[in-house]
C-alpha cells in the first residue's frame, strides 16, 4: 500500500492559515505529523479548525503532547493513539512525541510518531533515543518518526535515530532538500525517519507549489514523504 506523510512545524497557526491549509491540501497527505500545533487556550477547537480546512481528522496531539500533533485522512483508522511529555529541563521548553497506530484498508498497521527536538543540543541527544522507545513501544510491524528535528543530518541526534530509522529523504530525494525558514532556506532540519521495511519512494519539499503561500504558511517548509508499507 502507498501512502502519502506530510511533515510540517505550522508555529503555532501564528501565520497565514488559509495559506497553510492550501499547502497541506495540495501535497493531499494520507498522514500529517504537525510540529507546533496549538497547545494553549482554545488549542482544541484551532486544531479542528485546521482539520476541518485541510480535509483532515485529528487523530491525537497537541497540548497533550507540548506541540507535536497528528491528522490522518478518513482512510486510515486509529487503532491507538499514546501521547507522552519528555523529561524536562529548566529554562527549556517541555517537549513531547504525539503517535499513534493507524491501520488502512489492505489490513496494513503502521505506527506513527511527531515531534520536535530542542534548540539544545544536550537534551537532543538525550530525548531522541527516548523518541524512538515511543515509536518502537506501539507494537506495530512497521513505523514512521517525523520531525522538526533542530538539526540537520550531520547532527548527533539525527545520527542516533538514523542508527535504527531510515532517512527517507537520503533514500530517496526527491523535490527541494533544505526546509528552514520558508523564505530563504539554508538547512535540512526536518525530516522523515521510517523503519527499514518500508519502501520509500521519493521525499522531499514538493515542487510546484506556490511560494507566496509557502512563506506565508508558516516559517518552515513541508517535507513529504511517499512510503509503500507491505500488507500483513
């Protein structure tokens, strides 16, 4: 079964968001993993807002996971969903992992993880193998981690995933490399990690989409990922 996962840090919907949800609908993702999604006053009612704009379901995420939220197109359904905080540092931000099973018509099971790494170094490194423990911990044959991960391939905590996770985008590049910021991209910190038994077909920042909307969207660009997950 192929299916389309849209990576996007949408900074809280702070920005432009009939730009946004004209950019998640035109990439059409099966699964959105959302960084930065709404997670204060009103956080419920803005992200079914965004679901309801782009076509999308919440699945789970949000303020219950410090930011990282999932959607899902009506074909993939939920089969559980486990949001967890992270261990916290003073004087950081709480950080969190939204996931979820989803299970497609061909009987396919696929977990599914969104986060977003820290701007420190440190507690990079020390939540990503966290990370990977929540994806690994929802039992499902295959998994997909997405992410605004703060740092690029080079990175010690990118390296760690990709220890055990696939780069999707270094699998198989396809549209733009680099994500951030929107308006003149200058590094690869978002990305697509998936377990070793998924085919990946091409992953990148689509091509052809408007770039007003873009840049007006948010201050990141959308990594989207083509995957071929095999039926049990």
């Amino acid at each position: 079964m192929d299916f389309r996962l849209l990576s996007y840090n949408v900074r809280s919907l702070r920005d432009d968001r009939a730009a946004l949800a004209r950019v998640i609908r035109a990439c059409a993702p099966d699964v959105l993993c959302v960084q930065e999604a709404p997670r204060f006053a009103g956080w419920r009612a803005r992200a079914a807002r965004l679901a309801r704009a782009t076509g999308l379901m919440y699945v789970t995420g949000g303020a219950t996971a410090c930011g990282p939220m999932i959607l899902a197109a009506p074909r993939a359904l939920v089969a559980a969903t486990a949001d967890a905080t992270l261990p916290f540092t003073p004087g950081l931000h709480r950080r969190g992992v939204a996931s979820a099973v989803l299970r497609f018509a061909n009987g396919a099971r696929l977990a599914v993880a969104s986060c977003h790494l820290s701007l420190s170094a440190a507690e990079r490194l020390r939540h990503a193998p966290l990370v990977l423990e929540r994806l690994e911990r929802l039992g499902a044959p295959e998994g997909v981690l997405a992410g605004d991960l703060n740092e690029g391939p080079e990175g010690r905590a990118f390296r760690l995933l990709t220890r055990r996770l696939v780069d999707a985008r270094a699998a198989a590049p396809d549209g733009g490399e680099l994500t951030s910021p929107s308006a003149a991209p200058a590094r690869r910190i978002d990305a697509v990690l998936c377990t070793p038994g998924i085919t990946v077909l091409g992953c990148g920042v689509p091509e052809g989409l408007p770039r007003a909307d873009l840049v007006a969207a948010t201050d990141h660009l959308p990594v989207l990922a083509r995957l071929r997950v095999e039926a049990p």
